[in-house]
C-alpha cells in the first residue's frame, strides 16, 4: 500500500509537470494516473538522461547526478561553464573523437578515461595512469554504471577501411535498469542490430565514414531503442538529411522517439 501511495504520489507529480501550461479542475483522472503508471513500469519516462551536444561527435551527458564526456574536442573554451565530468569515453583515433590538447585543457586531474588501445597509444604517457582500455566486448564498472565496449566498423570489412573493426569502441552504458548505445563511427553492423532493450541511442549517418540516412534508420528500425538521437551527421559533401532519417523512422515505427539536437552551432 505504501509503494502504491509514493507511486500514486511521484504520478501526480509528473502528470502536474506534463500539464504546467494549462488550467486545469484539479483533478487527475484514472486513464492519466494508467498512463504514469505504465511509463513507470516500462521505463518510458528517461527525463534523468540529458544529451547536451558540444559539436558532431562530442556531447555532455547528464544521467541523474552523473555526468560525462564523449569525445571531448574543441578545447577548454568548448567546456566554459560546463560541469566536470565524472568519467570520460573516447570512441576511436581520428581528430573528431581523440584530441589530446582539449584533455590536457581540461585540468582533468585522475579523472578516468575510457580508450580502446588505439587509443592509448596516442595519448601521452603521463596520461596512462588515468586510462581503462576497454577492447571490443570488454565491461568495467565505473561509478554505478556497467560500461561495455561495442564493435564499431565499416563493411565491407577491410583493411584499408575507415573503421577497421577491432579498432575503435562504441558503448553500451547500463545504469538502475537503462541502457545507453553510443555506436561511434559505424555502420549498420550486425552488433548494432543485435541489441536488445535499448533506451537511448546517439547513432551516425554521414558518408564516406558511416551510414546513409536509410542505413541508419533500418538499423534503428530493427533494434528498435525507446529514444534515438542522430549524431555524426556532418560528411564530406555536407550534412546528412536527419528530417529524412526521422521521417523514415516515424513511418517503420511510431513508437520509437527520434530528436534533432543543433549538433554544429554556428561559430560567432
């Protein structure tokens, strides 16, 4: 009875938030109070993870009281203001994803970082005590989340590929029952697809490197996450049509949630 009372309670709540905008009699009828409830249930309500995009592949990430980096690049003037984070993961070796001047700009102190041994091989020595390399189908556990390093690769597989598999990780983060993928740079690779009960997922879509838009969306269509936001869109003859991307998404699935963040802020 109690639990069903701070349920009850902690609906209300949402309900009165989703509702600030308009009157209402006061009441909460028994199809909103269902409603909350099932969101509850099924871990729909993902308001705890934030995804504050600094540029392309970088972003802040804020999950609960937690926050870190992914592919920090830009320099310190890119994090003014920001938060320090907690931890920081890096996906693969290009200058878009490792950039060891922002790190050293940073001031990170011992803060760790998660690498794929590419990686460490390109940072500088006195780095290395604060790095977790993490090789494709690794795990750590790292201030309350299970952190996973997922293939991240081109195909056809070869050699001479942008992405060799092996080489660069994506992540499967899980923290109190959600699931976050950061594919990094990917194609529409099997490991992706295989996925199962995925909550957020940051996925790319620009040519040479990764994915069509129509590669993407196919790929989301069949692991199918509660919530997608395109990332890495930026290619080399321009960016990838994400409206496209949630067009097609929409259309194959109306239950699964696409939202476009400004990923490349015009410079002053």
């Amino acid at each position: 009875m109690k639990q069903l009372i701070t349920l009850l309670s902690f609906g209300f709540l949402l309900i009165s938030s989703k509702n600030e905008n308009r009157e209402t009699s006061g009441e909460i009828t028994s199809a909103e109070v269902e409603e909350v409830s099932e969101d509850l249930k099924t871990g729909k309500d993902l308001s705890l993870i934030s995804i504050d995009p600094v540029s392309h592949a970088t972003a802040i990430i804020t999950w609960g009281n937690e926050v870190f980096y992914i592919d920090p690049t830009g320099g310190a003037e890119a994090f003014k203001g920001k938060v320090k984070p907690g931890f920081i993961l890096i996906s693969d070796i290009h200058g878009d994803h490792t950039d060891p001047e922002t790190l050293k700009a940073l001031n990170l102190g011992d803060t760790k970082i998660i690498v794929p041994q590419a990686v460490k091989e390109l940072l500088p020595k006195e780095m290395h005590a604060q790095l977790i390399v993490l090789n494709n189908g690794e795990t750590t556990d790292l201030m309350g989340f299970k952190i996973e390093a997922i293939p991240m690769y081109n195909l056809p597989e070869a050699p001479d590929a942008f992405h060799p598999k092996g080489r660069g990780n994506g992540y499967l983060l899980e923290k109190d029952g959600k699931r976050l993928y950061l594919a990094g740079d990917t194609e529409d690779i099997p490991e992706m697809r295989n996925l199962k009960n995925i909550d957020i997922a940051l996925i790319p879509m620009n040519l040479p490197y990764t994915m069509t838009v129509d590669q993407a969306a196919e790929a989301v269509l069949t692991f199918k996450p509660k919530l997608v936001y395109p990332y890495h869109y930026r290619g080399k003859d321009g960016f990838a049509d994400v409206e496209k991307f949630k067009e097609l998404v929409n259309k194959g699935n109306k239950d699964i949630e696409v939202k476009l963040l400004d990923w490349y802020p015009k410079k002053k």
